[in-house]
C-alpha cells in the first residue's frame, strides 16, 4: 500500500470523453497520486495529454507497462477492460472500470459513491462504475427508496452525444455544420444524422429484444445498486438528442408508501451531491446545458403524477462526463483510499 507517499495511478483510455476528464478530476480533488500514468492505444504511443499543468506521454498497454500502479481507472471499451482488468489486477492494481464489461458480474461491486459505498468492501480487485444514465438516476432514487421504497419505476431519457465518447461530438457538430451550410449530414457513429433529430435507439439491439444494450443497463444495474427484488418494475426507453454534453431523464417513480412531492422535494434537497432546482413557474428547472462540468445532479419538476397516488414525476439532469463517470470513478477511488481497500486481494 503506498498510501504515505501518494499511489501510482494508471488512467487507460486518457485521450478519451471519460479518460480525459477523469485526469481533470483527479488534479481538482487533489487525489494522493505520487505518479499518474496514462495509458491509451498504440496509435497514441507518445501523444502528450494534460495533467494538472504537466504534459504526460501516453504508453500503449502491455504487460510490462502495467507494472508497479497501485490502481487503475479504465475508460478504453469493454474489450479493453475484459481482458487487460485481470492482468491489472495479477500486476498488482486494484481497478476502478468505466466501461460495461465487468458491471453485472457477481463478484465485482457496482458503486455509485454516497448511494452504496459500502458495496466496496470485499472486492475482489475490480470495482465496476456504473452507466452514465444509471448513475445519476441512483443518485436521486436512493433517498426516495430509503424514506418509501420504490415499487415501479419508469424513466425516459435524453441522452447527450458524448455518452457516446469524442467521435460522437465531432459527428454532432460536422452534422450540424454541414446542415446549417445547406450540405448533406453524414452519419458513421450513429445509425441516423443526429443533429436536429431525437433517435429512439441508444447503443444496440440485440436479436431477439426489442430494448437496446443501454435500455438493459439501465434497469439491470438499477436493481443491482439498490438492491432491488424482480418484483420491482423497472422500463426504460433510451433516446438519443442533439446535445452535447449532460444527460436527462424523465423519471416515473412509484413507491409503496407515500410520499408526497414536498416531502420528496425536502429530502432531495438535504441529500449530498444533488441541487433542487424546481420553481418551474419562474423557468427554473434542470437543463443540460446548466449542468455540464459540475459534479452535483440536478432534479426539478417533481410533482405528483395524477394517474397514481403513490407516484412522483422527476426531471433528473447530469453531466454524464463527470459524475456520469469519471467524477464518480475518482469518488471511488477516494473511497478505497479512505477505508484502506487499494490493495488486491491475495489469490488462493
Ligand atoms: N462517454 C461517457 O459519458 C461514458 C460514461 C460512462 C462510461 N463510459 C464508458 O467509458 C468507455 C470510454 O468511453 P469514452 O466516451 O471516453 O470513449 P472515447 O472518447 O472514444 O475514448 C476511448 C479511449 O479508449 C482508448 N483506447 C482505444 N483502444 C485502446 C487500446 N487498445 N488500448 C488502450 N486504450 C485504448 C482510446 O485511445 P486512442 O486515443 O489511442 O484511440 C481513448 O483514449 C466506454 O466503455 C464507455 O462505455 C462512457
């Protein structure tokens, strides 16, 4: 444990959405890092990325550069971290993954930090981040689950492009250039020209399911996170918009007991790491736009919904980059530092 002197943290994906902003976070909330190293593709071997005022050179991953971090926050893709997670740990690295591949596996806890840290403990090595839209839903959901535990749960989002990673800005915006200059949009990241649109289809389908991979994160991780039985009814509908960065969600919540809007209101507003914003009347209410670059997830129009007694109506707007990720993947980190768990469990 190298806690005394600060660790040797690796950032895999560091020219990346979430890899590059996981280098902000860590200079802003002065994680104890005594070295930071990042890790990107072999075709960005010796690319310069920013740190904390310093210009570091990215290394591909090999099994010899892996050697000596005491942990890793990996955003590279779920192929990336399904197989270079394991070798990360074998290294020595306790690893804080970003990406989807090791989120449902039995062993590895799903961690939105403030919501359920103590799933933390007795990880095997690997601490999975949750999705972007999942994260700051949980955010908002776990005090009204605690104060009248939830029932049913419907949510529709509004997903941002950059949920998607830089190619997909870099498409919005030629999209949107090309249109306003009367040319034709050209698609290659998403299925449809997203500029000016509103796509019903975030990430895939699969054969044979009518919900997308993301529709099915969402509602799988949800019932991890917090716990849920299958007897809580849980649907999503993902939707992409022409949004840059900042994710948000109608969401549907039905809880067994009561709970009026006021309540819920006051006990949002007491809960760390969310903002009310919810005069609607006066225009105030969470927007994406508000929201990008700031840690805190914003909820507003809460308000009864009138075809249910037990049932609110919330708009819940994050920034997907950082507590949507990579905000969230430094919490983590800070939370192992904390209770003494940056260290990988011995093998049998
Ligand atoms: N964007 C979000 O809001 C968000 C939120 C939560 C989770 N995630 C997850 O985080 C991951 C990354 O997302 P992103 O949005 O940051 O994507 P991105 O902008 O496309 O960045 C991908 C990163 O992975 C690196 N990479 C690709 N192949 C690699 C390899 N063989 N070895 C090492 N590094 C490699 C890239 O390096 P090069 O520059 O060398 O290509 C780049 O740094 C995904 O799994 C995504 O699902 C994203």
């Amino acid at each position: 444990m190298a806690a005394e002197n600060g660790y040797v943290v690796g950032v895999v994906g560091a020219t990346g959405a979430v890899g590059s902003t996981i280098l902000e976070v860590l200079a802003e909330r002065d994680f104890p890092a005594r070295e930071v190293v990042p890790f990107a593709s072999e075709r960005s071997e010796g690319k310069k990325v920013d740190f904390n005022g310093s210009k570091l050179e990215c290394r591909p991953l090999t099994p010899e550069s892996i050697q000596g971090l005491d942990i890793a926050l990996a955003s590279a893709g779920g192929k990336i971290s399904a197989e270079w997670a394991p070798k990360l740990v074998d290294a020595g690295a306790v690893v804080v993954d970003n990406t989807s591949y090791w989120r449902m596996h039995d062993d590895v806890p799903l961690v939105v930090a403030g919501v359920n840290d103590d799933a933390a403990e007795g990880h095997n090595g690997i601490v999975a981040n949750p999705n972007c839209t999942t994260m700051q839903m949980m955010v908002a959901l776990k005090p009204l689950h605690d104060a009248a535990e939830l029932e049913r749960l419907v949510v529709s989002t509004y997903q941002s492009v950059s949920g998607t990673g830089r190619e997909a800005i870099k498409e919005l915006k030629a999209q949107s250039a090309a249109i306003l200059d009367g040319k034709e949009a050209e698609a290659e990241v998403f299925p449809h020209q997203v500029a000016f649109n509103v796509l019903p289809q975030v990430e895939q389908f699969t054969e044979g399911d009518d919900y997308t991979t993301e529709e099915r994160k969402v509602m799988k991780e949800t019932r991890k996170i917090l716990g849920l039985s299958e007897d809580v009814g849980i649907s999503a509908t993902c939707v992409r918009v022409p949004v840059v960065t900042g994710h948000s969600e109608s969401v549907n919540v039905q809880t067994k007991r009561d709970l009026s809007p006021e309540d819920a209101r006051d006990l949002l507003s007491n809960t760390p790491g969310i903002v009310v914003l919810d005069d609607p009347g006066a225009g105030v209410y969470p927007l994406p736009i508000a929201v990008e670059g700031r840690d805190e997830v914003l909820v507003g129009r809460i308000r009864r919904d009138p075809s249910h007694e037990r049932c609110l109506n919330l708009w819940v707007v994050g920034d997907n980059l950082r507590k949507g990720a990579a905000t969230n993947a430094v919490q983590v980190a800070e939370l192992l530092h904390e209770r003494d768990l940056v260290q990988v469990p011995a093998r049998a």
